[in-house]
C-alpha cells in the first residue's frame, strides 16, 4: 500500500474492497467484523507515547560521532491501541486453524498442540546451543532418538540433522555428491532434473555450480526413462528427482532409474519434500536413493516457518555417509552422548564436507517431530501416509468431471490432486478462480505449478481433513469451476468480500512498494 505524503489514500488507491452496489455505507470504512485497519503509523505518531517515561540523564556518547541525526519515527501507542492493531491484523489472516488450507505440494496440516506443549518444556525451549554438552544430554538424545527415527523410516545407514530446510537440506545433499566425485578424482559437471521435479531442484543444483539439464516427462506425467538413460554419461554427476513427484504421482520406474544412474556413475538426490504421501509405506534406502532431504513440517507436523526457524535433515546412503556435515550427535557405549565436530572429526569422519550452520539445528523443530513420530507410532505414521492418499484421490475424482485433471487416466495420485484451467471460457484463468474461491473462504491453491501443465491448479488436502471439510471444500471449489466455465465475468474482479480487493499482480511483482512514506506533519512534530 503506498501511503502517500499528501495525506491518507482514497479507498481504490488503499486498495481496499468496495461494497457491492447498493451496500451500506459505514463512517468508519468498516463491513461489521471485516475492519478497515490503518498501518500502525497511522494508528500512531512519534509525538506521543503509550506510557510516561521520566527524561533520560545527560550521558557523555560513546558513539564516536555516529550519532542518530533524524529521529526515528517508531509510532507511540498504548498497549490497547497495539494489542487491536495486530488482533485485528490476525484476523484478516488465512491460516491452517481457520480452515483447510489446500496449497499442494506443501502439506499444510494441522500442527497437533501436544507438539505445542513438548516444544515448551524447560530444558528444550531455554537451552542454549553453547552449553556444555554435559548440562544438554537430554537434548542430544533427543536428537539422537530423531535420527534414529529417520533413518528407520528411510532405510538409510545415516542422516545429518542441521540443515535448516528444504532447499538448505538439497544443498546439503548436493555438496556431499559433489565430495564423494572429488574424493574419487571425477570431475563431473552435469545434474540431471525432470520436468515434473520440485523447481528448487535446478536452483540448488546451479547454487553449488552445477550444469543442469533437463529430463522431459512422459504423457502420464512420470520421467521419461528413455530419455534419461540415453542422457547419462561420464559428465553426469547425478539426478535431482522428487518422488512422488509434483504431478502428485508415484515414481514406479525409480529403481531403474537409480541402477541406471549408479551404472553410469552418478548418484542420486531424491527430493524427500512429498514423503508424507509414503512414509511408513515406502523406504527411499530400498529404491536406491543415495541422498534425500525430508521437510519436518510437511511430513511431521511441525509448523511452517514463514521465513523462520525449520528443519530440513538430510539422510545419506553408505556412498554417502562419510561425506555428511558436521557436527552430529554420536552415543557412547557408556550411554553419553557428545558432539562430534571439526576438533574431533579426524578420528572418524575425516571426509566430512565441512559444516552447513554455525550450530546444530532447531530444537524446536527436533521436539515437535519426535513428539508427533512417538504420539502416532509405526502403524499410525503408516495410517498418515494411507489417509493423505485417500483424501487426495477422493478430492480429484469428485472434481475431475468439471475441471480438467491432465493425469487423472495415469492411475491414483498420491499426496496432491492436479486440475488445469481447460475449458474456462470468456478469458477467464486460473487465477481468476484463485481470486473466487477466496470468496468462498478459501485460501487458494497452489498455482501455476508445475509447469508442466497449463493453468496447474495444485490441491493437496493432507490427512489431516475431515471427510465434511474435504466435501465443503470440494463444493466450493465445483461452485467457481462451473462460474469459470460458464465465463462468469464477475470472477475477473474477485474477490468480493475480502478485506483488500484484487492486486494488479504484473505492478505488484514488477514495482512493490514496501516502504512507509512517512508525512509531512509526523516528520514536524518529530523536530
């Protein structure tokens, strides 16, 4: 929102959404519970102050002449003007405790509160990661215990637990392929990705200097294995694959593809992102995956970061192993557990790359999976990954005959339903019925994505989801396919009734405004 210095922005410039024709007209610029809220500086100024502070004493500087010249214009308010501001904020929020938040390939589901309250215990949420390792042994056996987890529901011999996410943990995996080439003097420059593999895949693989080449897919939305064995060569250092991939669909030629990539050579990254539609069923180890990361959040409940605290680890076959990141937890036979790092890595794990993070992980994260892992057990993680499945495939056959499923004919999907805007009339698009089902109370779903087909339209209802909200969902979503297809040109201005009207999403990527523009009469009474 640009707040320009002539003074606060008429409503279409605020962006605000209008009441329909005919609506009432409020005084306030409020719809009953959907409230107009100003930004903060708005609600407040910098001449005045929640609270009475007595003048600060005269003190000699200690800043060596870098003194602030301007003030700093942080707003004055009470802690009833700020505990509104930001209630009132949340509620114009989406968030996976409102509703069923459909996003695919993300997994967003619900985040059980006993992870909540194991999170919170002392001595996991106050410890501090320069504590002597004798006052954190509970902590390391936390980990440990995690690891071991891991490992177990993988099939593979090791696993590093301090990458911080997703794309850190595909970087993890990479910079160990990368060492395990040098350490036998091969110089390969090329990684290989399929057309319908996660696109931080090329990103990291090009991140750690890579060439990469592209795999296409077949027309059931699977690897191409012919074209990708008639790639392989002594240049090809390995595959960037994820299984399930993003057309929601198993990978059945995996293993073949393993063995034809280790017969020419490579190793293999396996994009470990979608493992909450096989975990308990599937263990990566047996299909020949020399390396992949698993998204905590996504198959293990832990809360999305947001740009915050997560956990990607990595788990590595015995090709692999040697090369994994320091530091890790190591259990001696006497039951005490230590870390082993680059002082103490000589002794046994000398191939090391080197270290990912200053510190070891997010224990945070670490507490809430294992709190999740030990509440469900073997056969309920199993269950997890059976009832996803379920509600995916349930999704896409209610839906599949008013929009367009691509791979609906390539047998059941896994995790996430996959529709294309086909058959939408009068110019409408899939974002157009993005905007409509914000309407329906909503947040939409994953768009745009994969590339692979036109207008994607990414559902994944995760396990999490009642048959009643998955049926409410799925008759909304009906409701705005059949307007789409009958060229209703009301969704070409939706949504309706949301707080904001529609962003011109070409100016909104091209010239964001993010910054405050602060008044003339604030910048005065400042002086």
């Amino acid at each position: 929102m640009n707040m320009l210095t002539e003074g606060r922005p008429t409503k279409q410039e605020a962006n605000i959404a209008m009441p329909e024709p005919g609506a009432v007209q409020t005084h306030t610029g409020n719809r009953a519970l959907m409230v107009d809220e100003p930004l903060i500086f708005e609600t407040g100024s910098p001449d005045r102050s929640g609270v009475d502070l007595p003048e600060a004493p005269a003190v000699d500087s200690r800043l060596g002449g870098l003194e602030r010249d301007d003030a700093i214009g942080i707003p004055g308010l009470s802690e009833a003007e700020t505990v509104r501001h930001y209630t009132r904020l949340s509620r114009q929020n989406y968030a996976i405790d409102v509703g069923l938040f459909p996003l695919g390939s993300c997994t967003m589901k619900h985040n059980p509160r006993l992870n909540e309250k194991m999170a919170r215990l002392k001595g996991f949420s106050d410890i501090h990661p320069l504590q002597p390792v004798d006052s954190v042994q509970g902590a390391l056996g936390l980990i440990d215990e995690l690891a071991t987890w891991l490992k177990t529901l993988t099939g593979m011999p090791a696993v590093a637990m301090s990458p911080k996410a997703g794309a850190h943990g595909e970087l993890c995996g990479i910079l160990a392929i990368r060492s395990a080439l040098e350490a036998r003097g091969d110089a390969r420059e090329v990684i290989l990705v399929p057309e319908s593999a996660h696109g931080t895949n090329p990103a990291t693989a090009a991140f750690a200097g890579y060439k990469v080449e592209d795999i296409p897919a077949n027309a059931d939305g699977r690897v191409d294995l012919n074209a990708l064995k008639a790639r392989l060569g002594p240049d090809v250092a390995g595959v960037m694959i994820t299984n399930p991939n993003t057309c929601g669909l198993f990978e059945p030629d995996m293993k073949a593809i393993s063995d034809a990539v280790h017969e020419a050579g490579g190793l293999v990254y396996c994009d470990g992102a979608n493992f909450n539609a096989i975990v308990g069923r599937v263990r990566p180890g047996d299909l020949g995956i020399d390396a992949m990361h698993i998204n905590l959040h996504k198959t293990f409940s832990t809360p999305h970061g947001g740009g915050g605290p997560g956990s990607g680890p990595v788990v590595f076959s015995e090709a692999l192993a040697p090369f994994a990141p320091l530091p890790f937890v190591e259990k001696s036979e006497d039951g005490h557990f230590r870390l082993v790092e680059e002082e103490t890595a000589e002794e046994h794990h000398a191939s090391s790359f080197g270290r990912m993070v200053a510190f070891h992980g997010q224990m945070g994260m670490f507490t809430r999976a294992l709190t999740y892992m030990l509440s469900h057990g073997a056969d309920g993680l199993k269950q997890v990954a059976e009832d996803a499945v379920l509600n995916a495939n349930y999704v896409l056959r209610s839906l599949e005959d008013v929009l367009d499923a691509p791979f609906a004919k390539s047998g059941p999907c896994m995790h996430e339903a996959l529709f294309s805007d086909k058959g939408f009339t009068n110019g409408l698009t899939t974002l157009d019925l993005a905007k409509g089902l914000i309407d329906e109370g909503y947040h939409p779903m994953t768009m745009y994505f994969p590339l692979v087909v036109h207008g994607a339209m990414l559902v994944e209802p995760t396990e999490t989801e009642s048959k009643a909200a998955i049926d409410q969902f799925i008759g909304a979503l009906r409701s705005v396919a059949e307007r789409a297809k009958a060229g209703d040109e009301l969704l070409k201005s939706a949504p309706h009734f949301a707080p904001r009207r529609r962003l011109d999403e070409t100016q909104a990527a091209r010239k964001p405004i993010l910054v405050w523009q602060e008044p003339e009469e604030y910048a005065e009474a400042a002086e």
